[in-house]
C-alpha cells in the first residue's frame, strides 16, 4: 500500500479537496532553520522570542506552507504535480507543539494548448480549528 495518491487531470473534480496534519517539534523547526538558513530569533532563541508580541517562539510560517506543498505533491494531484505559484496571508502564529492541518480544495480547472492549470484554495488551520495561513496554489496536475 502507497503513501500517497495519484489524481490525474481527467479525475479531477472541482470541489475535490484533501488535507494532512501533523505535530510542530522542535526538531521540524530547527530542521527547517537548518534548510533554509532562516535563523530568524523569533524561531530560535527564546530570549528573544520572549521580547516579541508573541511571547515565545514561533514556528516558521513557510513551515505550514510546507504541508500544502506535501497535499499538493503527493495527495491531490499527487506525484508528478507541477507547483506553478502560490499566494499565502498568514493569519497566526504556528506553536511548538501545534498539530496543524493543511488542506486544499481544487475551485478552478484551465485548460492550455499542451496541459491544464488548476487552482487550489489552500488553508492551514491548528487543534483549535483556528485558521493560521490562507491562499491560492495553481499548479499542472498528472496528464491522463
């Protein structure tokens, strides 16, 4: 059994949505400090993190734009998807310790001369059903 699914562009359906979640750790944002090189002391130090408006440190919002990127690629479309673009507000802050769930929700299908374009409405939401980051990813599905 895969982890993932493959929708085609023929499958798809307007209104087709699927979502993932998962738990923020310390170790995803120092991973992704690492990656990235985004060092920034509100995600790593907590001396610091303590001077901000939020009090404590925070995870990177792009960590959360991560799992729309991990829906998009590997659930719906799935493996073979092209991320074209992305649009993103972020609304609140990620915790440590947040179980955040991404989802995307396919609204528009275009067809081009050699492939199709669609657009996802894209939303990141946490435990507390609280909406952290919104936006709009187009991208070019799986032929088929």
């Amino acid at each position: 059994m895969s982890d993932y699914t493959n929708v085609k562009t023929s499958e798809l359906v307007i209104g087709m949505s699927k979502e993932i979640s998962k738990q923020v750790s310390e170790a995803d944002v120092q991973g992704f400090a690492e990656v990235t090189g985004d060092h920034n002391p509100a995600h790593t130090d907590e001396a610091y993190a303590e001077t901000t408006p939020f009090k404590t440190r925070i995870a990177h919002g792009m960590l959360g734009a991560g799992l729309i990127s991990a829906v998009l690629g590997m659930h719906l479309p799935g493996p073979g998807t092209i991320y074209l673009g992305q649009d993103l507000k972020f609304q609140k802050p990620i915790h440590f310790g947040d179980v955040i769930t991404a989802k995307v929700t396919l609204s528009e299908l275009t067809p081009k001369k050699h492939f199709t374009i669609a657009t996802f409405d894209t939303v990141v939401t946490n435990q507390d059903g609280e909406i952290v980051t919104t936006g709009t990813a187009t991208v070019i599905p799986p032929e088929g």
